[in-house]
C-alpha cells in the first residue's frame, strides 16, 4: 500500500529541503547548487533568497561568486533567469534548449519578424559577437542588424538568446552596483564545458532533493519540460512514490525524509519570485488557494517577497532604503498573534542587518489586509 502524504507533511518537507526550517551553515555556492539554482529575474532577489536560508550568509559572499565567474545568471529553466553555478550553467542551459526552440516558434513579439531566417547563421555571428566582448541587447541587435538588415534589431537579440547560452555579467546583479544587462557567451565567460555534463535524469532527482516530493506536473513547471513521464518512469526504482491528499502520485528520492507535519516552521522572508512559491503546480503546500489567487494578481507576472508564517504564505513585504534609515515594511493577509509579530519583527532586524549598512532600522507591521 502507497503511504499517503498530508498537504502539512509536504509543507514541512519542502520548507526543510529548502533550507527555510533552520538556516544552513553551507556556502552560498553549495546553496545555490543544492536548490538547482535560484530566480534572478529580478537581479539583487539570489540575495534575498540566500539570507533566509543561510546562517552566516553576507552579500559579499554572492557579489564574490559573480565576480570570481563561479555564478552566473542565465537563462535556464522555464525560459527566465536563474542565479546558478558555473558548472550548473554548461550543464543545465542545453537541456533547456526545448524551451528556448518554442519560445522562437512562438514568441508574441518576436516570431513573425524570425520567420525564415538563417538561425544557424546568425547563431554563429551572434556568437562570435558575444564571444569577441559582452554586449547590451540593445547593441547586440545593431551589430547584427547589417548581416540581417530586413530584420528589427531587438528581434535578432532575442533569437541570440534563444539559441545560444548567455549570461549576464557583472557588474550587473553585483550588491551595492548598477548596470545595464550585459551579455557574453558561457563558454567565453566560464571557459569550455566538461565533457561530463548532468543528464536529465539527473536534473530530475536533483529538483526532488530540493522541492520533493512532487508530482510529475510539478517537475514540469519548475523547469518549462514537458514529457518527463519518460524521465521518472526510466528512473525506475532510484525513486519511491507517495500520494497526495487527493490521491495524486508523487515521486521522491529513494532515501527521501519525510518531516513530520507537526515540527515548527518559523517567520521567513523570500525573495521576490522565489522558487518555492514558483516550482510546483500544485502551491497548495505552500498557500491556499485564496492567497495564490492574491500572490499572483500583480500586473506583468509580477511575484511580490512572500512572508511565511507556519511554513505557508501570509503576506508580503517590502524595503525601502533613504538616506539614514532602512525601513521593512510587512503586509500580512492573515492575522497575526503577537509571538508571530515578534517573530515577524526580529526577522525584519535581521533583514535589516543584510541591506542597511549601519543605518537605522525599523520593521512596520501594518493591519491585516484581505487576500
């Protein structure tokens, strides 16, 4: 008989393989390789991410991997940018290609104008562009523009992206700087892939070791793949299978453990789309229904910093940074007892201790607001 796996049991379980149950001693590379990489479409959010999961995480020590080149940011999974490791990038970015082969059948803005040309041409220009010095999209585009004149310049950078492995480099995404994208081929950047690169299968067990259990669904939305049935079903038995609450089937690694529903989960604040509200189709291990309806009606996708409160989603917050203070601003949409308040209160301070650079600090926890 199947054990069954209740919608607490997996709230627990995901929050501890996240590293958000008790914040871990491991380096920032160590995190970002142990959680698959993380969501950077916002630049500055790996940080963010980072110190809700790591016990002495500082942002020099991310600003350090971008600058010694052993993180980048790069297009990988479901088509948008993850901070991930240099060896993650060479790995992770071909089996994405799928996505990125799509995107330029399908693309609103750009497939139409991409319609008929040579994409192993310009593939190869863009590279030896890219390759030669980084470059803006926006200058990407023009250098393109004359081996490709009936073509909009912005839709030639975007099939550059789509065909090719970019990462951005600093000192874009670097803390306390600014600067426009900046775009640069991986092999350039890092040097040449191994020759030992992770399979999918691989890629499969590494997501439940950090998100699982999961449905296959739920594999499918961290990553943009689709078909990966023949992925887990190769697995075979290197996997173990549970249902869910509604008799779904889910899939663990074989030496999976399972955290039980009733181990304490503190106030923790995520970054701006991070994974652990993004990589399941099924969030209700993390929000009700009513609150993800609320989390994801911002305007242009965007995904607001979430304030967990008993492992699931309450709230959002926000910082704002003048000249002499730091101020943390909380919007819960549940209420709140007092000892959650002051949970809520010392992991603002310490959020502050991150971004405030010996300014003054205070954490505002406003009335509760209706999801």
């Amino acid at each position: 008989m199947v054990d069954t796996v209740t919608t607490r049991q997996l709230n627990r379980t995901t929050l501890a393989r996240q590293l958000l149950v008790k914040r871990s001693v491991m380096s920032a590379l160590d995190a970002i390789e142990h959680l698959v990489g993380m969501q950077a479409q916002a630049p500055l959010a790996p940080y963010f991410g980072l110190w809700s999961r790591l016990e002495h995480f500082t942002a020099d020590d991310l600003s350090q991997l971008l600058l010694d080149r052993l993180a980048v940011r790069v297009v990988v999974m479901r088509g948008t940018i993850h901070l991930v490791s240099a060896a993650d990038c060479h790995s992770l970015r071909p089996l994405m290609q799928p996505i990125m082969d799509r995107d330029l059948r399908t693309n609103a803005a750009h497939a139409r104008a991409l319609a008929g040309v040579d994409l192993v041409r310009l593939e190869h220009v863009a590279g030896e562009l890219l390759a030669a010095s980084p470059l803006t999209p926006k200058d990407l585009g023009a250098r393109l523009a004359p081996d490709f004149p009936t073509i909009a310049p912005a839709s030639l950078a975007h099939a550059a992206r789509d065909l090719l492995s970019l990462v951005q480099v600093p000192p874009r995404a670097v803390w306390g700087k600014s600067g426009q994208p900046r775009l640069t081929t991986a092999s350039a950047w890092l040097g040449a892939p191994s020759a030992d690169l992770a399979t999918i299968d691989e890629m499969v067990v590494r997501y439940l070791n950090a998100y699982g259990p999961a449905l296959v669904n739920d594999i499918q939305a961290w990553c943009g793949l689709t078909r990966l049935r023949e992925v887990t079903d190769r697995l075979g038995t290197a996997l173990r299978t549970y249902r869910d609450e509604d008799g779904g089937e889910l899939l663990d690694v074989a030496d999976g453990t399972l955290i039980d529903d009733d181990v304490p989960a503190p106030v923790r604040m995520l970054a701006e789309y991070d994974n652990i509200v993004l990589s399941h189709a099924d969030r209700r291990r993390m929000m009700t229904d009513e609150t993800r309806a609320w989390m994801f009606a911002a305007p242009n996708g965007i995904i607001p910093r979430a304030l967990l409160v008993d492992g699931f989603v309450a709230g959002t917050w926000k910082i704002t940074s003048t000249k002499n203070d730091t101020i943390v601003d909380v919007h819960p949409v549940i209420p709140l007892v007092s000892d959650t308040v002051h949970g809520v209160i010392g992991e603002g301070a310490r959020l502050v201790t991150l971004t405030g650079n010996g300014k003054r600090g205070d954490v505002r926890v406003h009335a509760t607001a209706a999801p």
